[in-house]
C-alpha cells in the first residue's frame, strides 16, 4: 500500500478506540511510541501518535491533528513509577527508551517531590530495573501488567501526578505528520480517526466491540479494559490542550505555538 495511505498507531491497547474500527482505506502500522516518530520523518506513514516530547523536539518539521490525543485527566494506569522504597530513599531511576514524554514527566515529577535521581536506560523488564535500580518507569500494556501483578510497587501514577501539579489534564502522546503532507490526506484520516473516538464515547455498540477486542488481544480481564478506558482518552478538548501546552513549554522548553492543521 501507498505510505500516503498508511496510519502509525501505538502497539499499545490505549489506541483500539481509534484503530478498531478504521477503514479499508488505511492501512495500519502498529510500533512502540518512540518508533512512531521515525516512521513519521522517514515518511514511512502519513500521520501517527508520537511522544508529546518528540514533537517538541521536532516541531519545525511537523502538524498536529486537533481533537484526538493519548492522555487522561487524572490517573492513566499506564505510566507508573515501580519502587521497592519510598520515593525519599530514591537515589537512581531505570527508564525504558519507549516513550521519551514519559521519562521527562517522571523526572519533572519527581523534582517537585524534591527529588533528582540519577536516570538509567535500560529495556523495559520491572524485575532487572529494580535489581540494578531503586525505581523503575513502565508504560502501555507492561505498565498495566506489572502493576496488576505487584500493585504493592506501584509509587506513583503519572497522569495523578500531572493532575496534582497543574490542575490540569496530561496528553502523552500527539496525532503528527510532516507539515509538508497534504492538507487533504491529512483531514480525511482526522475525520475517521475521530468519529471513532466519538463513537467509542457514544455508541454503544461500537464500545463494546472495542472492549472486546481489547480484552481478547490483550490478556486483561474484561473489568480492567473497562477500568482503563475510563481512565485514557483519545479526545483532546480545551483543558487536554491547555495540559498540552503547558507541558511543551514547562518541561520541554518549547516557546514556539504548536502547528495545528486547520480543517
């Protein structure tokens, strides 16, 4: 298929809202959010959900979709901060190398607790990153797993957090394409992207297809895809933008607007 045709989406579940029901005029590529950015620059799609810090890095070069994010408005149950100590006793942090917003956020968040720990990549496995370090970051669908199996680890959930700081909602991740794509292309996979996202939130049918699925792909019990859904969203409306924002000045230092595509 033509890559003009082609949509990145996040191999996570926090993108099956958007991605169930899309048409057969898209084709879909599913990676991990750091991948997506890549793809996107290289042309390889036409328009993903990439790490809000990866477009702050590379702004000159991209567009945002309106309406449509990965964020939350309070917890998101997906970014979480796994410790064996208290956060005063957190000398160094392992960071996966998957989401390059969340690693930002931790460490922003954990300076407003007062504290500065000394980040450590390494692959996203909670029990080598808490034998090499006092704390670890997971996110997505490990981040889920992890804390259904040791919810006493759990120290911090990063979309509260956010909430807790600035009062207002967090947006992780952001629908981008290169600012040269054409507008046309660009409207019409934001239009099908978002009906989906509407009709999760009002038809019925459509969300319990989406549980389904989710729930069948993914391993989770049916009452913690439920849960999560309530938890994540895919609409980005003022205060999510306002969050966003917020987040791109204050821990990504970016002081340009962002690029919105207008429709």
């Amino acid at each position: 298929m033509n890559w003009n045709r082609v949509l990145g989406r996040v191999s996570f579940v926090n993108c099956d809202p958007l991605f169930h029901g899309i048409s057969d005029n898209w084709g879909v590529l599913p990676a991990p959010p750091s991948w997506l950015t890549g793809h996107v620059l290289k042309k390889d799609c036409l328009v993903a959900p990439i790490p809000t810090a990866a477009y702050a890095e590379h702004h000159s070069d991209l567009i945002l979709l309106p309406d449509i994010c990965i964020g939350s408005d309070g917890e998101v149950g997906s970014v979480l901060l796994f410790s064996n100590k208290d956060l005063s006793d957190i000398k160094d942090i392992a960071l996966p190398t998957d989401s390059s917003t969340s690693t930002k956020l931790v460490m922003y968040v954990l300076e407003k607790h007062g504290i500065t720990p000394n980040p450590i990549e390494m692959g996203p496995d909670l029990s080598h990153m808490l034998d090499i370090c006092d704390a670890a970051l997971l996110i997505g669908d490990r981040a889920l797993d992890e804390a259904n199996r040791f919810p006493e680890l759990v120290k911090l959930d990063l979309g509260s957090e956010w909430k807790r700081i600035t009062g207002l909602p967090m947006v992780f991740a952001v629908f981008a394409a290169l600012n040269t794509e054409d507008k046309h292309m660009l409207n019409m996979a934001h239009n099908e992207l978002l009906d989906n996202a509407i009709k999760f939130k009002q038809d019925m049918n459509y969300k319990q297809s989406v549980i389904d699925y989710t729930t069948s792909r993914s391993g989770f019990n049916r009452e913690r895809v439920l849960k999560y859904f309530g938890e994540v969203t895919n609409i980005l409306d003022n205060n999510h933008r306002k969050g966003l924002e917020l987040f791109l000045k204050n821990v990504c230092n970016l002081s340009e607007p962002v690029n919105w595509l207008e429709k």
